[in-house]
C-alpha cells in the first residue's frame, strides 16, 4: 500500500516540509529570544538575515501543506478500488477511521499556512518587518500541528488493509442511521437552499462594500460571513448540491463528484469554495496586525487583490452550483 505513487508523494512530501518547519521554528525561536527592532547591533542584523531563511523555508514548507490537501483526496480517489465495498474516497475513509481526522486537519492547515503564508509576504515588503513576532509565534504553533498531520498519515495508510470490507457513501449518508453524514443529509432541501443562498448574498454583498469603503466593521462583517458561508456551503453540498449534480434524490456523496463520471467538477466546485472563504477571512485578520505605517500601506496595496479573488471564486462556485439546479434536467418535486 505504501508502495503507492500518491502515498509516497504525500508522506515524503510531508516529512520533508515538517523537517523544514522543526529547522525554521528552531530558528524562529531564537530570533523570538533576542529580537530588539530597535537595535542596529550585529547581532540584530545577523537575526535580520536569518528572517529571510526561516521565511523561504517555511513558505516552502506551507505551500506543500496548502496543497497536500487536494494530493490526499485525489490519492484515496486513486485507491479506492482496491478496497471491498468501497465506490469513492468515502469508502477509503472508513477503511480506517483515522483518515477522517486527517482530512479535518488538512482543511485546517490549508487554512491557517496560507493565511501564515500572505501575512509573511506581508512583512517581507516593509522596511521595519513588524510581524517577525506574531508569525513566528505562528510558526512554533502550527510546526507540531504538521507533525501531528504527518503522524496520523502515516498511521492511517499503514493501517489499511485491502482484504478488509469497508462500507461507502450509501451506507454513511443513508437517511436514518446515526450519523453526523446522515443528519446532514437529512436536512430540509428548501430551508438549506434558502440558507445557502441567503450566505452566499450576504458575503457578495459585504464583499461589494468592502471594495468601496474602507471601514474596519465591513471586513469583520465579511470575515463572518466567510466563516458562515463556508460552514454552510459544506453542509449544502451533502443536502442538496449533491443531488443536483448526480441527478438522484437520495445521493448525498460529497466525493463522487470528484470523479471522472461527473467531469472531476468536484475539483473546481470546492477548490471556488476554499479559495473563496480563504480570502474573505484575510481583510477582517488583517485589521488586527500591528497599526504600523509601513503595513498599513501595504494592506491597502493587496486588499483589492484579496477582495477581487474572493469575488471570483465564490462566483465560480455559484455557477457551478446554480448550472445543474438552473438548467439541468433533475427537480426535485418535494422537500
């Protein structure tokens, strides 16, 4: 099994990004230690350049993280059929329960390198460098986090054994079993496309006024709503989006959409959501980073940048989502 060309690209991958991170934390903590940014010794200078390793690592480091995510998805999409009973990633999650926890911490670490890896460009285009201490603090946080993801990787893979029967997405998102799949999939069609919808207006909306004013309150509003829709999008998927793009009413997997029987539109549907949520939340954190001059000139710099992306992914989303509901063939005639 961890002969695999994507088990091997994920645990190598991931091994050698946790020993770049252990090396840049290591550093990160000594320059936690002694840095004086009002100091012009050779020591504080020898820490300035050193700024520059620990960054290089660990963006090297989180952008392999940021993407190790869609690498293990598409991994136990490759894999699945070596399993018994198992018709999607759905079914290689439950071959061993593990897998679980580790997808849920590689939305996490999606989420938190690449707002790590944004504000770190942040401070790397000013001259006074105002957030070494809050990043590096950042950097000593999430290193055992990618340690923890690397360890229950490679107990989850190791774990799985082909000749087990592992149950699917029939089973896990059936209607009536005890499950938090199957509440989801129970949940009203009409109310949850109300709320859908109702998030997704609201985020634009914020979004719109977010570009035309500066106010602080509007990005905190939209980092809300970030959060709202995404929780609530996820939800949307397993309830009804689902049964849009399968065309079959009691079809709630949030995977099969990933394959090549629905045109992989499972890699664009969530890739618009995540890229989406993820830059809604950056202007609303960025109102907390240090007043400084120098960031506040770039935060105003990239702003639009983040707003106008958010914008067009969550569109993207929206037309994916919409296209089967709007103009395909499937209705659904009760809720």
């Amino acid at each position: 099994m961890l002969l695999n060309p994507g088990i091997l690209a994920l645990l190598l991958g991931c091994s050698l990004a946790f020993a770049m991170l252990l090396y840049a934390a290591w550093l990160g903590l000594r320059i936690l230690s002694r840095w004086d940014p009002q100091s012009s010794s050779e020591a504080q200078l020898q820490l300035e350049r050193r700024t520059y390793l620990v960054s290089t690592l660990t963006n090297y480091a989180f952008s392999f993280e940021i993407l190790s995510g869609l690498l293990f998805i598409f991994t136990l999409e490759d894999i699945h059929s070596l399993f018994i009973g198992a018709m999607c990633a759905t079914g290689t999650l439950n071959a061993n329960q593990i897998g679980w926890l580790v997808l849920l911490i590689k939305i996490v670490l999606f989420f938190t390198a690449a707002i790590w890896v944004h504000f770190n460009r942040l401070d790397q285009r000013t001259e006074d460098t105002p957030l070494v201490r809050p990043k590096y603090l950042g950097l000593l946080l999430l290193t055992p986090l990618v340690g923890l993801d690397l360890l229950l990787q490679y107990s989850y893979f190791t774990g799985l054994q082909p000749e087990i029967i592992t149950s699917c997405c029939g089973s896990l998102f059936t209607l009536g079993s005890d499950s938090v799949a199957s509440e989801l999939a129970g949940l009203p069609v009409e109310p949850t496309m109300l709320t859908f919808f109702l998030a997704a207006g609201i985020f634009l909306i914020l979004l719109v006024l977010c570009l035309s004013s500066k106010l602080a309150l509007f990005r905190y509003l939209l980092f809300v709503a970030s959060l709202g829709l995404f929780f609530v999008s996820l939800a949307a998927i397993v309830s009804f989006i689902s049964l849009y793009i399968y065309q079959m009413p009691t079809h709630h997997c949030p995977f099969d959409m990933l394959q090549a029987n629905y045109g992989f539109i499972g890699y664009p549907l969530y890739g618009g959501l995540f890229i989406g949520c993820l830059y809604g939340l950056l202007p609303g954190l960025a109102q907390l980073l240090p007043k400084t001059l120098s960031l506040h000139i770039e935060i105003e710099k990239t702003e639009r940048r983040w707003l106008l992306r958010a914008f067009f992914a969550i569109v993207i989303f929206l037309l994916i989502v919409a296209g089967p509901i709007l103009l395909g063939p499937f209705i659904l005639l009760s809720y």
